[in-house]
C-alpha cells in the first residue's frame, strides 16, 4: 500500500513538474516592432532571447539558440511590461460609503487584494508601486504571496500605511472616532518628527520597500483640504532621514504648492498628484529632480461614477477644484522638462483600467513614446530598479504585445493582447 502511495505521489511529481510553464526553458521571441521602453525609437527585425526569468540578448533575427522555442509574436508590437507607480491594490475600491474599508475584515481585504493584482497583471502591468492602504501592512502580505507564486499579480513594491498627522489625509476619518479605528488603521498616524521616525522605522521594519508621506490634505478624505500643508518640514526631514539612512525612497502625498515645496526641501524622492504646483514649485521640483507622479485620468472618473453613485459632495467638490489645474500644471512640467512617471491612483477607478491614462498624457503634452517610457524604463529609474522597465539584457522577462501601433494610436495599449511576467506567459 505503501508503495502504491509512493508510485502515485511520484507520478503527480512527474506531472505537476511537466506542466510547469517554460519559465526555465530558452524562449527566442520575434518580434514585429519593438519598444524597448528606453529608446526613443522602435525597431523591426528584431528578436528576444529569454533564459529562466530573465532577457539574455536582443537582437536582429536568426537562428533561435540551440534547443529555443520561437515564440511568434511577428505580428505584435512588443514592449516592456507596463509599470503603474501609485496603485492601491490591497483595499477595496473607492465607492460611496465611507465605511466600506473598516466593514472589510482583513481576510476580506486580503481577497479583494489578490484579485485586484490579477487583473492589474492581465492589463499588461507586470509592476506596480503600491502607495499606501487603510489596513496597514496589507501590501506587504499581498507581494509576498505574489513572489511566493500563491497568487498571480505584479511584482509590488510596497509603503506599509501612510504616514500621516491624526485626522489628516491619509486617516480614514469621518467614519468612527479616529481614536476608535483599529489599530492597524493607524500604523503610520504621527504628531511629532519624533513619533514620525518612529514609525517610519516600524513599517520598514514590517516590510515596506519604501514610505509614503501625506504632506498635504486629500480629495478623498472628509475634512481635509488639498491645498492645505499637514507632515512638516520637520516630520518629512525626520521622515527622509530614517529611510534614506536605510536606502529606502520616500514619496509624498501633495496637491498644494507650500505641502509640495515643504516635501521638496525636506528631501523626498517624488511627488504624488502636484495637482496645484505653481510653476515655481515645478522649477523646485526640477533643480532636486524630484519625480512627480500625476494621476490625470482619474478626475472624470470621480466626476462621472461618483455623481452617479452619490460619493460625498465633499470629494465631488475637491475633485472639481482639482482637475483642471492638475492636467495644467502636467503640461507645464512635461514643458520644462520635470521628471514624471507614469502614475494613475487605480483603486479611485477599477483596476485593470490603468492604461486609460496614457491617451491623457498624451493629449496635455507627451508625445506617445514619452508616455510609453513613463510607464517602462522612466518607471524603473524613479523606483530605483535596474532590472524591470526596459527589453534590454539582465532585465526581468516582463513583456506585453499589442496588435496595434501604440506610436501611431496610444489607446492601444488600452487593450493588451499579450502578457509575460519573468518569461512566462500569463495572459
């Protein structure tokens, strides 16, 4: 009985290993067009050796390696997987209620998490910065089970919480007494520079790759304002100290001009929204080479579901004050030349939908290949990556393919045909 038992256990083994995908095995991939998402121009001819994870050669076609499998993607136009730099994949989606996230149990949570990263992966993302979640440290949970493979997703770069004044933008407020929210609601909530180090060191303790700061007030947070300052100049500096003295990067949330000076100088990495920066704040922005990451589609979302839906008038209102001035200081920074990656606030709208904001960037003043490296090899640079972004050797085998011509039609990649994540096809 014992050896029945054996004989079946090595044959599931033998099976289980044979339908393993090819990730160990040499890929020769053709390709149709290239993007390689660092150069400013796409080449034809061209073909992708792949070995295990990662991408051994680019180069003009010929004879595949030595026992390769082609992979015929001749007819596609064949580029680095995509890279959204502020998602919010492990919390439930925006919606009207306001206690939707503190209802959600963190098992709840968990689930949800898992299945936005699916289909944030199957829209051709293979790699998201994921900037913050009401139930703290969440995000670290979801990208270990992405590298452990328990669940299909992007590779995720995560923040923990946000760190964030009591009752200030990245709180849950309006819901419960703040003080009565649940402790891992609260894991980055900090009065003093002291109390902001403290807990800047906690969350890179518990896994974050990296911190998000809440400079300014939120559209989406009841009580408080975007244009108005929150973290100080102090509490970021104490902030940026810890993390930089780990080799981790912090990012700030600020829509208005003074919160985004105040992150500026304290030494933050990037910027997100900058819905209200005046072009001083650009020109600040640009002597540091502070990134900015801008979530330009999103407001017409807000605009038209929230409405709809009922979201509170609050948010609606914020929102409309916001918009336009946002999508008019992108077109100035994309002008003066202010180092900006591809960002989109997914979780305010539907994940899966990230590729929605390319045909805004385009339209407030990025040509079409300027967008695509946003969202690859500029991607990579603002994350501090050297080994996604770009169809180059050494990099991670992360592609997607589009029947279209991007160039030609930036809405293209609004519908992926084709996806690759560490050589594996998995859409």
């Amino acid at each position: 009985m014992q050896r029945v038992r054996h004989r079946h256990l090595i044959a599931a083994l033998a099976a289980a290993l044979a339908a393993t995908p090819a990730a160990a095995q040499t890929l020769y991939v053709q390709a149709g067009r290239l993007i390689d998402g660092v150069s400013d121009d796409a080449r034809t001819g061209q073909c992708i050796t792949i070995e295990a994870e990662r991408i051994k050669a680019v180069g003009p076609c010929g004879a595949p390696p030595a026992g390769a499998t082609r992979l015929d993607w001749s007819g596609f136009t064949v580029l680095p997987g995509l890279i959204d730099l502020h998602t919010h994949l492990a919390d439930l989606g925006q919606s009207a209620d306001l206690a939707a996230p503190i209802k959600a149990s963190p098992a709840e949570t968990a689930l949800v998490g898992a299945r936005n990263a699916r289909v944030t992966l199957n829209a051709g993302f293979t790699a998201v910065r994921d900037v913050g979640t009401y139930r703290g440290l969440s995000d670290v949970t979801l990208r270990n089970a992405i590298e452990r493979g328990n669940v299909p997703g992007p590779r995720m770069w995560v923040a923990g919480a946000y760190l964030t004044i009591p009752k200030g933008g990245g709180e849950l407020n309006g819901v419960v007494p703040n003080e009565d929210l649940p402790p891992d609601m609260r894991l980055g909530v900090a009065a003093t520079p002291e109390e902001a180090a403290a807990k800047t060191t906690y969350l890179l303790d518990h896994g974050a790759d990296f911190i998000k700061t809440i400079a300014t007030g939120a559209v989406l947070a009841i009580g408080t304002e975007p244009g108005a300052p929150e973290l100080t100049v102090d509490q970021l500096r104490a902030i940026v100290q810890v993390a930089h003295a780990r080799g981790k990067k912090v990012t700030a949330h600020a829509h208005g001009a003074i919160g985004i000076q105040n992150a500026i100088n304290a030494g933050v990495d990037s910027i997100e929204h900058a819905s209200l920066a005046d072009q001083a704040t650009l020109q600040l922005a640009k002597k540091h080479g502070t990134w900015l990451a801008m979530d330009i589609y999103n407001g017409d979302y807000i605009e038209d579901v929230g409405t709809k839906e009922g979201w509170p008038a609050e948010y609606l209102r914020k929102n409309r004050e916001t918009t336009d001035a946002q999508r008019a200081a992108f077109r100035r920074a994309v002008a003066l030349g202010v180092n900006i990656g591809y960002a989109t606030d997914a979780g305010v709208y539907p994940h899966g939908l990230n590729a929605r904001q390319f045909r805004y960037m385009v339209r407030y003043g990025m040509t079409a290949m300027q967008a695509i490296q946003s969202a690859t090899g500029r991607a990579a640079v603002e994350i501090g990556r050297e080994d996604i972004g770009a169809i180059a050797p050494g990099r991670y085998a992360d592609m997607v393919a589009v029947k279209a011509d991007p160039l030609a039609d930036i809405a293209a990649l609004e519908q992926i045909d084709h996806v690759m994540k560490g050589g594996v096809i998995v859409r």
